[in-house]
C-alpha cells in the first residue's frame, strides 16, 4: 500500500524565524494513488497579528481565528494522521519550515517531518519537468487542465485537494481507462502509469471500417501533401514500409 498525504498550510507571513505561525492546515489522503476521503483539516489561532500581504492572499482575519485552538492542542493528531506516508507538497520547504517551528516551540519535544516523513516537492517536480515556464499552482493547473475556479483566495485544504489532481496529472496523468479487478501500477523515473487486466469474458470491440467515401478524401488529402512537401507524406511513407 503507497500512502501518500497531500498538504498545505495558511500562515501569518512568510519567514518563521520571525515569529510567524501557522493558522491553516489541509492534508487529504491519497492510496495507491486514489483519494480516499480522508483528510485532516484545521483553523490555528496564531496569537500573533497576521501580515497585511498574507492576509490579502487567504483572507483569514485575526477575528476568525480568535477561538481557534492553538497549534499544540491539534500537534499530536497531526502528527498520527501523517506519520509514515510520503507527503506531496507544493514549495515544500516553506511549510516544512513552518511545521518543524511550530513544533519546535511545543514543551514536549516531538519529531521533525522529516522524522516522520518522506517529502516531495511538487514545485521542484515541475521546475525539472517544465523549465523556464511558471510553475505556480494555478498555472500547473492552466496547464494540466485541473478545475480551480473555486480558488479566489487561498485556503489550505482547497488548495490541497487541488494540488492532489495536479500531481495525479503530473505524474501520470489519467490513471483508469476501464473497469477492471487487477490494475498494477508500474513506474519509471517520475513517470507513473496504470497497467489494467481486462476480463477475459469482455464482450469483443466492434470494428468500425472507413467508408470507400472516407478512404478516397483521405488519400486526396495524402496526394495534396505529396505535392508540397519536399519529401512527401508521412503517413504514405509509413504504410508502404508496413506493407513492404
């Protein structure tokens, strides 16, 4: 079983080291590469003022978050709910860093992520897989065709339910083409892809033949590229050598 946790998080600003803390965190729950329904969702109160420029990015007001817990009454259930899986994060040392302060400033010591866990970046992913292009989530999702028009504003748990769709997308895009009992999953680099058995008894697929209309207008279009191109047509290329 390959558990993964797809996880993001709402701060008060960008630099822990300045006393900044979280206020959101989302994690949903992926095995064997299918959302399971689980997720592990809360609002923080930081008990510190969040910053103008974080602010305008979630939305997430100090008066919200005024009788929400404190990040040490929710650390233990965090924990349990992510330990041991791989976790799948967009920018990932940014919330690593602010996870590892967050319990870094608790009583009772308790472990680092990644004490817990293995990370993947999914930002460093699409910097490799797409270099030179913008590698946001909302792009990644332009580019992947992932749905985010609810996303006006940021939020942790939509966000991770977004970036889980992107990386099914970006590593291995569809991952079910039939129904089948026995689906193996195979892997090459960063490239995943879905082996699936289907039933021996599966009714046979209809043939569907060209109409001699079809095959005529095709082979007008083949003598219309054989006349412009340089080396001819591809395609009539390819059919002498399969049936040479």
């Amino acid at each position: 079983m390959n558990r993964q946790i797809v996880l993001d998080t709402e701060t008060t600003g960008l630099e822990p080291e300045h006393g900044h803390r979280i206020i959101e965190i989302g994690a949903v729950e992926l095995i064997d590469r299918k959302l399971t329904g689980r997720h592990f969702h809360r609002y923080l109160n930081p008990q510190r003022e969040i910053d103008d420029g974080a602010l305008a990015v979630h939305g997430i007001t100090s008066d919200f978050l005024a009788d929400k817990p404190p990040f040490g009454d929710v650390a233990d259930d965090f924990l349990a709910f992510i330990d041991g899986a791989e976790l799948i994060i967009h920018n990932a040392p940014f919330d690593v860093a602010f996870i590892d302060y967050e319990l870094g400033r608790l009583e009772q010591a308790r472990r680092r992520v990644e004490d817990a866990c293995t990370v993947v970046d999914t930002l460093a992913m699409a910097r490799h897989k797409h270099p030179g292009q913008k590698n946001s989530l909302d792009a990644l999702c332009r580019r992947y065709d992932v749905d985010n028009s609810q996303r006006e504003l940021h939020g942790a748990l939509l966000d991770a339910e977004i970036l889980a769709d992107v990386y099914l997308m970006m590593t291995g895009g569809q991952t079910m083409l039939f129904v089948s009992d026995e689906v193996e999953t195979s892997s090459s680099g960063s490239d995943v892809y879905i082996v699936v058995r289907l039933p021996v008894d599966r009714p046979r697929l209809r043939i569907v033949a060209a109409t001699q209309t079809e095959l005529d207008r095709h082979g007008a279009m083949l003598d219309d590229i054989d006349r412009r191109a340089r080396s001819g047509s591809v395609w009539r290329s390819q059919a002498l050598a399969l049936a040479d």
